[in-house]
C-alpha cells in the first residue's frame, strides 16, 4: 500500500521542519555560550555556500572617510544607469550639474537588474542600510548608508573579478567624461578658470578636404583608444599637433572639431601671462586628461623663434664693445615673462609632460617657418596639419552648410576660379553667408564668383607689378656694371698714359 502526498501535505511538512529550526536556532542563541554560537554560525555558513554556489560583492558608496564619496560607486551606478532605465520598475531620477543629459536615471532602493558579458550572466542589486547614528545627520538619529551589490556564480570567478570589473569601472568613467559639459580654461598668471565651452564646430561641418580630414578622424581615434599601445612602448599618453597656415583657413576651428569629437576639455594657454619656466610646469600639472593643450600663434606668442641663437648673438657683441653702457631694465609685462624654449620643449616632451595622460598638445601658427625646428620635430608635433586656402571640396562643405546646396549650375565656374584664386574658407563662408531673408543661393554664389574675381584680377596686378620691378631692377643693375667698365676703362687709360 503506497501513500500518496499532496502538495499541501508537503508544504506542510516543510513548514513544520523551518518552525523547528527556528525554535533550535532561537535557543542557540539565547543560552549557548556567544564561543559556541560563533563557532555553530561559521561552520553552517560553510556548509551552506555547498548548496549556494554564487559569490557575492558589495560596493559601498562611501569608503575611508564619510564624505568621501567611492569612485567605484559612482562609476557603477554611471554604467548600469542605462541597463536599470532599461530593466528596473523603479527609478531614481536626479539633476545633476555639469552635464549634457537633464536627467541622471539609476535603480531605486532594493532594485535588481541583469548584465551579460562574453556570455556570462550577472545580476546588480541596489541597497540602502539604515544604522543608528549618534552624530548630527540631516535624517534624525539615523545613518543612510547605500551600495550596490553584484551576484554572480563561482565558476566564473576569474573573468569577473578580472575582465568584468575592470570593463564595468572603465565604461563608467568613459559614459561619465561624455555626458560632462566641457570646458574652455584659460590661465590667468599661475591660475587656471573656465566657461563652458560650446563651440558647435564638428568634423562634418569643417570646410576641409575630405581626405585629409578622415586622416585626422582616424589619426584621433587611434590615439584617444590607444592607453594599453602607449603602456607598451614607453611612451607618455600624448601627442601634439601642429597646424600651420595663412589666417582664416580654421585652424581654431579644427581644435574645437577634435574636442567636440574626442570629448575632451580645452587648456587655452597664453604663455605671455605666464611669468617663468616653474609657472607653466604648475600649469601642465594643473591640467586634467582627457584635454587639449592649445598654444595659439606660437610665432606670436612669445620670441621663442631661434631664440638661442640671438642670446649668443648679443653676449658676443657685448664682449666684443665693453665700453657701452649697459640699458637699463625694462619694466615692461611682456619682457618680465622668462619662459625660455627650454623650458618650453620640457612642458611639451619632458618628464613633467607624462604627469597625466591621454591628452593632445596643439601649436598654432601662421608662420611655420620663423618657429625653431627643435620645437616642432617629430615627437614633439608628431602630427603637421597645413590648413590652406580654400578649395572645390571645402566649398562644398560650405555650400551645403549656409545654403544647403548639394550642387548647381555655378559650381564649375567656381571650381574653376578656386583654382586660380586663393581664397580662404572665412572669405568663401562670408560671401556665402546669406544677405536676405528667404536666402537666394543664386545671388550668393555669384557674390562669391564676383568676389573670386577680383582677388584673381588682384593677384595677377600684383605679379605684374612684382615683374617690372624685377625688370626694373634688373635694368638699374646693367646700367651700373656698364658704368663700372666705363670707370675701369678710363682709370686703365689713365694708368697707361702715367
């Protein structure tokens, strides 16, 4: 004879087995002694992980001091902000300053969402514990204290302890830089202070050359994911750029292209506030990664091209005429900054220069050829971008941007012209920039091909005029040697005749 057992019979017997451990349990710890109790708690803590083969890690939001708040914590939180808007039933929304998204998402209390990586699965579970406190906190007598807490299986230990956490913190980091508002410093002296920086210059609407302009995209996207190639070779996270060409052609623009594209804030220094070489080494430390560097004119900035050659110059001079007397000093702000090329080469490719990482260092200049070769060799400005005048394709770009003009019957007179005229993209972008209100692209391109014209028709008046002076001076110099036979022949005959 077989007796059957319900489900109820069974639910039955499993809850009378649970009330008696609990009476056990409840005895245990009201009349053994606490020895016995600590040593019953750790041995069934082993014998149960046997049944519960997952691992469990805490992430507390606050660590060492109080107020410190955990950067782990925040980088977590930052990265499962879009898995928990995605999965969890309850939200927190936040505003928070300084960043691009008016809203931060992330999981409410006692919330639980899912992850998977390289075919592993993991779960996140928000938390709140609320101990008594005796200090003043804002929740009377009470002490919030948060964290996150991840659950995984043991068998997969080592990829979550290694890989996982180590992809989770650096997207965090990487999702929080992007999110940030940039911004555009500028150093006062010694003093570094900022405005939010929203210039809405991008690559797609920089009036280039198509090919060199995914050159650079490419080139900046293989330094800003290039950390670990850096590590192995040696070499600081950084790389400096040199854009060099006659005024109008963006260069100013190309910087806040590659900061709008990388994400990255801008260190706008002007060296002529900067008193001497210790000076701009507390700036450099100053920065932050994730930046760009920015020397604009360096030609200008400071005279700094072939500057050792002139100090040579003079000390020779001075020992050669001791009797002059010496000038008395200056007081002028200009001549009080002593940041020598030295000192210069040592912020861009020095040892201070590798105190920070995955930052760009760019020079701007319209002149490359007065800048001492020493500071813009390779490995120094490891990249030279010339920024010239403006033609067929950059028109292009600028046609479609002010006029949303793809083509039209005009563009082979103009590419015609750009060919022959030097024109910078400023100039073409101002006589592009419509004059009335529907815009009329038609009169526009014609401003620009009466324009384009104009500075062919100027240009050839001027190779002109340079041509008869050259002739010109050509002839002055015949005539001189003729007269210089002439005087030959006569103090000849004059020789003979004595």
């Amino acid at each position: 004879m077989t007796t059957k057992f319900t489900t109820g019979d069974i639910l039955a017997q499993l809850g009378s087995v649970l009330a008696s451990l609990m009476f056990v349990w409840a005895i245990i710890q009201q009349y053994f002694p606490y020895n016995l109790r600590n040593f019953i708690d750790k041995y069934s803590q082993r014998f149960l992980t046997f049944f519960y083969p997952y691992i469990q890690i805490t992430f507390n939001e606050f660590t060492g001091e109080r107020f410190k708040r955990s950067d782990a914590y925040s980088a977590i939180e930052t990265y499962l902000s879009k898995t928990s808007s995605m999965q969890a039933k309850r939200l927190k929304a936040d505003v928070i300053k300084n960043n691009t998204q008016p809203l931060s998402l992330s999981m409410d209390d006692h919330e639980e969402v899912s992850d998977v990586f390289n075919g592993v699965k993991v779960y996140w579970a928000s938390g709140k514990n609320i101990m008594k406190s005796q200090t003043f906190s804002f929740y009377p007598n009470t002490d919030e204290k948060r964290y996150y807490k991840l659950t995984f299986h043991k068998r997969h230990r080592e990829a979550i302890l290694g890989e996982y956490l180590t992809h989770v913190l650096k997207e965090g980091r990487e999702i929080k830089v992007k999110n940030r508002l940039r911004k555009l410093y500028t150093n006062n002296g010694a003093q570094w202070s900022h405005v939010v920086f929203e210039h809405p210059a991008s690559f797609q609407t920089l009036a280039m050359d198509p090919v060199k302009k995914q050159e650079i995209i490419d080139d900046l996207t293989t330094f800003s994911n290039g950390e670990e190639f850096y590590n192995r070779i040696g070499r600081a996270w950084k790389r400096g750029y040199l854009l060099y060409g006659p005024p109008g052609t963006g260069k100013s623009t190309m910087i806040a292209a590659m900061a709008n594209f990388l994400g990255y804030d801008i260190y706008d220094l002007e060296l002529t506030a900067v008193k001497d070489n210790t000076e701009l080494r507390r700036l450099l430390i100053e920065t932050t990664s994730k930046s760009i560097i920015v020397i604009e004119d360096i030609d200008c900035s400071m005279d700094l091209t072939g500057q050792r050659k002139k100090e040579v110059k003079e000390e020779e001079e001075e020992e050669k005429d001791n009797s002059k007397p010496m000038k008395p000093p200056e007081n002028n702000e200009a001549k009080a900054s002593k940041v020598t090329l030295s000192g210069l080469l040592n912020f861009v490719d020095g040892l201070w220069s590798a105190c920070g990482g995955d930052r760009l260092i760019v020079f701007t200049t319209n002149h490359v050829e007065k800048l001492d070769p020493a500071l813009i060799r390779r490995g120094r400005m490891d990249k030279h971008v010339e920024l010239a005048y403006c033609g067929f394709e950059a028109f292009r770009v600028l046609a479609r941007n002010y006029l949303y003009l793809e083509s039209h019957d005009l563009f082979e007179e103009i590419r015609r012209l750009l060919a022959e005229a030097e024109m910078t993209p400023a100039d073409v972008a101002e006589n592009l920039m419509p004059k009335t209100s529907p815009a009329d692209p038609e009169s526009c391109l014609r401003s620009l091909i009466g324009a384009l014209e104009k500075v062919k028709e100027e240009a050839n008046l001027k190779k002109m005029k340079m041509k008869m002076e050259e002739e010109e001076a050509g002839r002055k110099k015949d005539l001189a040697g003729v007269k210089n036979e002439e005087i030959k022949v006569v103090e000849n005959g004059s020789n003979g005749s004595v």
